[in-house]
C-alpha cells in the first residue's frame, strides 16, 4: 500500500519530500465547488459537520461517543446509523488516506463499505444544507482512482461510489454509475496542472 504524510492542522498531503494536492484544493482551484463567503453562520456549519464526521467515525470505529442526548449531533448520528442499516454491508475503512501516482494528487475518503456479493463502495458523508451537486460526482471518482492506484483493489472488485447527504430527520444518497465521471477526473487533473505549470 502507498504511505502517504498527512498534517492533519494544514490538511496537506505529502509523497516523501513531495507535497501533493489535495482532491479539495483541486477542486477549488479549478472553480467546480461553489463560493462560500466566510461568515459565522458558515462557521459554525462547518463546525458542526466536523463534529458530525467525528461521531459517525466513533460510530463506526466501535469507540466511546461522549455525546448528551440533546446535543444537535445526536440526530444526524441517528441518521447515519439508519443508512448504515439501510445500505447494507460492512464498513472496513474509514477516513482513509488515499493517492494517485499517475495523477498526483491526494486525499481521504470517509468511508469503504464491503458487500456480500463481493462488490465494494467508496462512501462520502455530507452534512450542508445544499443536496447533490456535480461536483460531488466528481470527488468521488478521484477517491475512486486514488483507491485503486494505492493498491486497495488487487482482485477487481466492482466498485460503487455513494454520497450520504445527512440531516436530522433522516438522509438521501447519491449513488455515481458513470464512468465518464471518472475520465472527468482525470481531464481536470491535467487541467490542474496545466494552469499550475502556466502561470
């Protein structure tokens, strides 16, 4: 599997003494991820997805969640505990570090799910208030190239990639089937760069 160095305070990435690009700077670089312009209310969403993420990891990691029943994470837990049963299948990996040699780039997808049938998916848990965006697809298909090249799929598995959009009151999934998202991905990492080399 490939090591990758990951400050965790400046969210980068590094491939020994390379700094790589993470798939969100890549995302943003190129404008496909909308404009949120900083206020408190933005804030304390992000705040508040953060704990969200934290709490869904416990969850799944089997730790201790030191959680009051009327702190506003507790729904979006239930939430996510009812996807989970919902979806089906066993989550094996969660908040994985990921990278592609070929296109240089990092990142960490939240969570891989494995099913009976042998097929696994590349989840993303989303917690805003916004609903499915195109973009989403997108971050999804660079998960899924950087969960291949990292050596996580040796034997082929099919692979599918969802979005779990949760809110208190319960959750919507995405799920991405187009291959064409995946060449997408690799178009805007050679756009990324190209920009970057022609400054």
């Amino acid at each position: 599997m490939t090591e990758i160095s990951f400050d965790a305070a400046t969210h980068r990435y590094w491939d020994g003494a390379t700094e790589l690009p993470s798939v969100t700077t890549i995302l943003k670089g190129l404008k496909l991820t909308p404009w949120y312009p900083k206020s408190d209310e933005a804030s304390a969403a992000m705040a508040l997805g953060t704990r969200v993420h934290n709490a869904t990891q416990k969850h799944d990691e089997g730790g201790q969640i030191n959680l009051m029943a009327s702190d506003e994470v507790m729904p979006y837990l239930s939430s996510w505990s009812d996807f989970l049963q919902h979806y089906g299948g066993q989550v094996t990996d969660c908040e994985l570090k990921v990278m592609s040699n070929t296109h240089r780039y990092a990142g960490t997808l939240d969570r891989i799910i494995n099913h009976a049938d042998g097929s696994v998916t590349i989840l993303d848990i989303k917690t805003g208030s916004g609903g499915p965006q195109s973009w989403h697809k997108l971050q999804l298909a660079a998960y899924q190239i950087a969960w291949v090249e990292s050596g996580h799929n040796m034997t082929g598995r099919p692979i599918k990639r969802v979005v779990c959009y949760l809110k208190p009151d319960g959750w919507k999934m995405l799920q991405s089937v187009d291959d064409q998202d995946l060449q997408a991905w690799k178009a805007a990492m050679c756009l990324f760069y190209w920009k970057r080399w022609n400054k």
